[in-house]
C-alpha cells in the first residue's frame, strides 16, 4: 500500500521525476514493513508526526521523505463538513539551507492515513512549490533534524 502511494506522489509530482528513480527501491523496502512509522515529534499540536525512515533519500544537501502527521482528535476541513484525522506529506528537503516544501499531500479521515483520502494536493508546480525555513522546536526542525542526520543519508540510498 505504502509503496503505490509513494509511487502515485512521485509520478505525479513534476520536480520529483528526479527522485522517482531514489524512492522506487525504498517503496518496495517499505512495502514490506506494516509498520514502518517512525514517531520524531510527540504530543505537539495535540499530534503525532512520523518519518518513513525507508522513504528518506539523500543527494548531497537535498533530499526527500514521506512524512505522516497524526492527529489525536479528528480535525475540520474548511468546508466546515469533513473531519480528517491524518496527513501523509511526500516532502523535499534542502539541509544547507535548513528549509523544506511539501511537494505531495493527501488527507485522510482516519488515523495512519487509513480510508480514502478527502483531500489530495500537488504542491510541485511552481507557484504552488514553497521551500520554508524551519522554525526551532517545532515539527519542521523535527522534520529537518531527522531526515539532514538520519544514518546513512549523507548519500542516496
């Protein structure tokens, strides 16, 4: 399952062609693993944030990794109608610059990104790409220290 929704970000996404070629490997290494979730970030915001240690792909200072954001209670969609309870986010990363964009999203109504998706967002194009600085102690330095210092992600894996 893991690996079709990587798959599905990474074709869809026009900047991450070049990554296609890095997560491919990794989606079926995660794909093997029911329970892949790595928790970086506890309890801030009221939720849960998980790395794919498996997703995670370095080429020097850049790289990219499939992030789930957990809610503990179910959130409202701005229509004021859905609720969702999670977020699974393909994001790039630039680690000299300590700076991050969403590339891919899709929300969920359950946790673990369970059930269909009520929401998907392609964040690659150029006016939707945002690379932002991470803010000390939040989820984007989480975000940023584990991905920039995960072992073995000085180089593509």
């Amino acid at each position: 399952m893991i690996e079709m929704k990587i798959m599905r970000y990474a074709k869809a996404c026009g900047i991450c062609s070049l990554l296609l070629g890095l997560i491919e490997p990794a989606a079926h290494a995660a794909s093997a693993n029911a329970d892949h979730w790595i928790g970086i970030n506890k309890e801030v915001g009221r939720l849960t944030l998980y790395v794919d240690p498996a997703s995670i792909h370095r080429d020097g200072n850049t790289g990219s990794a499939l992030l789930l954001f957990d809610f503990i209670d179910p959130q409202l969609m701005p229509d004021g109608l859905t609720h969702y309870q999670s977020i699974e986010t393909l994001v790039s990363v630039n680690c000299a610059a300590n700076s991050y964009a969403r590339i891919k999203e899709a929300i969920y109504p359950r946790s673990r990104a369970q059930g269909n998706a009520v929401k998907t967002d392609d964040l690659s194009t150029p006016e939707n790409l945002r690379y932002e600085t991470a803010t000390p102690s939040t989820n984007s330095e989480a975000v940023l220290n584990y991905v920039c210092r995960a072992p073995g992600a000085a180089a593509s894996r």
